[in-house]
C-alpha cells in the first residue's frame, strides 16, 4: 500500500508541474503532507489559479509590472551624412557617453567613399536621447523605423512557474531523503530522482530566458546605416585614356590565353585518356577485321 501511495504522489506532483507550463497556477502542497494526508489513492483537488498580481509577488525581487513595464526598444536609422569616419566616431563617443557600447560595425567602400553600418546598444532609459543625437549627425534621414516588444506578461509568467518549480523541486528533494532514510527501494528513489533531474532542466530553461528578457529590455538598441553624400559630377567628363585602354586589352588577352592553356590541360589529362579507353575496344575489332581481310587475300591469290 505504502508503495502505491509513493507512485501516485509521483504521478501527482508531474501532473503539477506539467500544469505550471501551461497556465502557471500556484504553488503545490506540501509532498510529505499529501501523503500523509492523502484518504485514498485518488489525487487531491488542484487549487484555483492566482491572479496576475499575486503571481507577480511569488519571487522576491520581481518588477512591478503595474507602474514599469518591460519593453524591448529598437530602432533603425538610415542616414546621409557628409563624412562616414567623423560619423562613425560620434557615434561611438555616444555610446560612451551613455554608458552603453557598440556591437557590431561594418564598413565598406561605394564609389570610392566609404559607407557603414554600425550597432549600438544603450540604457533603455537614453533611448530617446541617443535616437535625436544620432538624427541629428546627419544631413538627411532616409527612414527610421522604431519598434517596442512589450514582454512583460511573458516575465510574469515565467517568474510564476519559476517559483512553482522550484517549491516542486523543494519537495521532492524532501521526498527522495525521506525514501532513502525509511526505505532502501532503489526503483522508488531512480523514479524520485528523474523527476528532480527534469525539473532542474525546466527551472534552468526558464532562468535563461528570463535572463535573455532582462538583458533586451534594459538596453535599447540602435542599427544606424551611415551613407556619405555623392560627389558631384564634374563639368567636364574625363578624355580617353590609351594606357587604361591597353593595360584593360592585354588583361582580356591574358586571361584568354590562361583559358586556352587551361582548356589544353583538361584535354591532354582527362579527355584524350578517357577517349581512348573507350575506343580501344573499337580499334581492337577493327585491326582484327583488318587482319582477316588480308590474311583472306593472301589466300586467295595463293
């Protein structure tokens, strides 16, 4: 009976934390209580679901979602300017400035001018601030695109079942000490022991995430494509230039003779090597037919 008892209080505590995934409902009982106080082998009522408010105070330290929301700020910029490097070197004083960093900068030349995009993150709190100092750099904005993800009720929620896990957790730590104190089963305890092991795989999933959430949330950020200005077409167009004209015939007859030799190379290694193994049953059948009309002949002049 004791271990019939044992396994139902296993399968009940999974079922509660395969409802803490789906809808977060509050913290379970106490395990050694519900076996104690357990009439039969039928599962206790589940609790009724908590609000959001009371979710929110299961874990110390959570944010008032109420007055602070979390929000996930981006932005990206395209922008005119009259020189890249000088640019480039604003923003990242900027970034400085505001305490926050550059995480990705990339450059490249267009037309002999050189254009760069560059990624900075700054406090969620100068956003704003770093989004007008960026415009403001610049001789004309292309676009500008602003976008906010609100993801608190998601952190709500993952806070919530973070708790019920680990009070599950809690639990069933007490439970297998209990079973290995009063009983020796080694197929109870491995049963005990796998269900800690995945929870402790779901608490550390959820901490990830939660940190990921923090991490967007508190830093902004900022993409900024930098375009230099177009030089002016001169008045006069440039004349022809022999050399070029030369230097650019005898690259096309260079590179047309590498062609040629390269093409030689493949015909004497791969084709002819190729042709002649199957042609060689042909010639073959031939020199024999050749053989025989003449030895045919001979005998019939003879």
């Amino acid at each position: 009976m004791r271990k019939a008892i044992l396994l139902g209080l296993i399968v009940i505590l999974s079922l509660l934390v395969a409802g803490c995934a789906m809808a977060a409902p509050p913290a379970p009982a106490p395990a050694l209580e519900m076996a104690r106080e357990m009439p039969s082998e039928m599962p206790p009522p589940a609790p009724e679901p908590q609000a959001l408010e009371e979710k929110v105070m299961l874990g110390a330290g959570v944010q008032d979602v109420v007055s602070e929301r979390m929000i996930v700020r981006t932005a990206n910029l395209s922008l005119i300017v009259e020189h890249t490097e000088q640019t480039l070197e604003a923003v990242e004083d900027l970034a400085t400035e505001l305490e926050g960093y550059i995480s990705d900068l990339r450059t490249w030349r267009e037309d002999e001018q050189v254009a760069a995009t560059v990624t900075l993150r700054v406090p969620a709190q100068s956003f704003e601030e770093a989004r007008d100092r960026i415009k403001a750099l610049a001789t004309e904005v292309e676009s500008e695109n602003v976008s906010g993800q609100d993801v608190t009720e998601e952190y709500v929620d993952l806070e919530a079942r973070l708790h019920n896990l680990e009070v599950a957790e809690t639990e069933l730590l007490e439970l297998l000490a209990s079973t290995q104190e009063t009983r020796h089963d080694a197929e109870d305890i491995l049963a005990i022991y796998r269900e800690v092991t995945n929870i402790r795989q779901q608490i550390e999933q959820i901490q990830g995430r939660m940190h990921y959430l923090e991490n967007v949330t508190s830093l902004a950020t900022l993409t900024v494509n930098i375009t230099p200005e177009e030089i002016e077409e001169p008045v006069v167009e440039p004349g022809w230039v022999p050399l070029r004209t030369a230097r650019d015939a005898l690259r096309t007859l260079v590179n047309a003779l590498e062609l040629l030799v390269d093409l030689l190379i493949w015909v004497v290694i791969f084709i002819l090597p190729i042709v002649a193994l199957l042609a060689s049953p042909l010639i073959l059948i031939w020199l024999g037919w050749f053989l025989w009309r003449r030895r045919r002949r001979r005998s019939k002049e003879s």
